[in-house]
C-alpha cells in the first residue's frame, strides 16, 4: 500500500488533491503498522461482558426480554450505599469471567432509576435479583460475595 507524503499525515486523515501525482507517495508508514497491530490485537481477543447500566423502566424490561433464557443478574445499588460500593469491583470481576460470557449483568442505581426500583419493589441494598425468560427466579440482599457467585454458578445452567 503506498501512503501519500503530505503535511498532516500522521494525524490519521488523509485527504488526497486532485493534483496529487505518483511522486507524492512512498512507503507505508508507522501508523499503518499501528492500526494493523491493533486490528490483530482485537482479532484474537475475546469480548468481556458489560455491566448495562438500566436508567428507566423500559429499558429493563427490553433488557429482560431481549436476553431470552440466558440468566440476566441485576445489582439494585445507590452511590451512597457503602456495601454496594464494596461489592461492586466483585460484580464486575464476575461480569468479565469467561464463564459467565452467557450471562447478562445489569446495574440500577435505585435513585436515578427509581421506577425500576418501585417495580422489583427493592427495600435495601445492595440487592440482587436474578431472572430467566423475564421471570424472577431468585434474588437476596447483601453484599455477600460468595452468595452471588454460588446463585451465579447454579441459575446459569
């Protein structure tokens, strides 16, 4: 691939002149070993799960619906609520785990969604529910990390 030899090259937009001659090109340049560097960087890794972060009603129940019968696992949690903050990096470790590539996590945060919060009628948190074909099938309350890795582990089969 031969690469224009222009001001403004290496900011990665390259506009061509209608003027511009086969003088004006030589090699490729390092920004093009980047780009390929990466694309083969993205090109064997695995995509992590998302935590999706719920902000109304609708777009919860779209969540649950659009997840089918994967296990959809939902953190109802509060910015000023220190045991969600501590259990947080933990619910995101398991979002990330390999395993749980077929599981769906999603995060409420009770005050700014607080619809969502008065229909899953949440009392404390941090709370967890957990749903399969947009059924409820289990939830507790807490901040226990051993609790949500075993429901986890057995409602995702």
């Amino acid at each position: 691939m031969l690469w224009p030899r222009r001001a403004g090259l290496m900011s990665g937009v390259y506009k061509p002149s209608p003027s511009a001659s086969f003088s004006h090109f030589t090699q490729e340049p390092a920004c093009f070993y980047r780009s390929v560097l990466l694309l083969c960087v993205l090109s064997t890794t695995t995509v992590k799960n998302m935590i999706i972060v719920i902000e109304d009603k609708d777009s919860f129940l779209n969540a649950l619906k659009e997840a089918g019968d994967k296990l959809v696992v939902v953190d109802f949690t509060a910015t000023w609520c220190g045991p969600c903050k501590n259990i947080a990096p933990f619910f995101k470790e398991l979002s990330e785990n390999p395993e749980n590539s077929n599981v769906v996590f999603l995060k409420v945060d009770v005050d700014e969604a607080a619809d969502v919060s008065q229909y899953c009628e949440i009392k404390c948190m941090p709370t967890f529910h957990f749903y399969k074909n947009g059924k409820k099938v289990d939830d507790f309350s807490g901040a226990n990390q051993a609790t949500l890795e075993e429901k986890v582990k057995a409602l995702k089969s």
